[in-house]
C-alpha cells in the first residue's frame, strides 16, 4: 500500500516562486512513475509534470516548461515541484500521483497512475 502525503502549497505573489513536496510511504523499486497534477474547481485535472522512478526522465506540460521542474529523491522516497515564475492561471490543488504498475496509457494521463495525495492549495495572486 503506497500513501502519498503533499505539502509546500500557499499564497505568493504572481512571478514568485514555490516547492511542493510529496512523500510517499511504500514505494518499491517496482515504482515506475511519479507525477504532479493540478485541478481548478469546475475543471478537468490536468497533467503537470512526471518523473520515471528509475531513469529520472521527465515530463512537463507546455503551461509549464521552462517554470517548473520536477525531481525525484528515491532515498527519501520524495518527489519535488520547484515553481518559478507563478502566475494567476497556476492557482489550483496540486496533487501527486504514483504509478506502481504498468499500464498501457501515457504518463501524461492521470489513469496512468494508481495512487494519489489528497493534494495541496496553491494560490498565485496578481
């Protein structure tokens, strides 16, 4: 069984910066993926970015290429979201996610993943 636990989300000004923190509690070596989604009330949740547990390779969406980066730290069983360069159009929950077996969709898909946060508030002002 894998609990996800997040934590870092706030208030901050437009252009400032945030890290969010997931850690999870009974990750294996057969972890394939990590990800962050985000979801405004009313709306779909949407991908944010991914990491593969064993490569380190990463995926972002283009809302947030260049702003945000994820990255993974398998002694801790941690996964990070540095925010740079919020915006207004950031604000949402963020939740991660763990993918802990495999499964025929896109790491951008939120079906690929089998575990998820109860997620946290991040509200970006103008």
């Amino acid at each position: 069984q894998v609990e996800l636990a997040e934590s870092g989300g706030g208030l901050v000004q437009a252009g400032g910066s945030l890290r969010l923190s997931c850690a999870a509690s009974g990750l294996t070596f057969s972890t394939y993926a990590m990800g962050w989604f985000r979801q405004v009330p009313g709306k779909e949740r949407e991908f944010v970015a991914a990491i593969r547990w064993r490569s380190g390779h990463t995926y972002y969406a283009d809302s947030v290429k260049g702003r945000f980066t994820i990255a993974g730290d398998n002694a801790k069983n941690t996964v990070y979201l540095q925010m740079n360069s919020l915006k207004p159009e950031d604000t949402a929950i963020y939740s991660c996610a763990a993918a802990t077996r495999d499964i025929r969709l896109s790491i951008y898909s939120s079906g690929y993943y089998n575990y998820w946060g109860q997620g946290t508030q991040v509200t970006v002002s103008s």
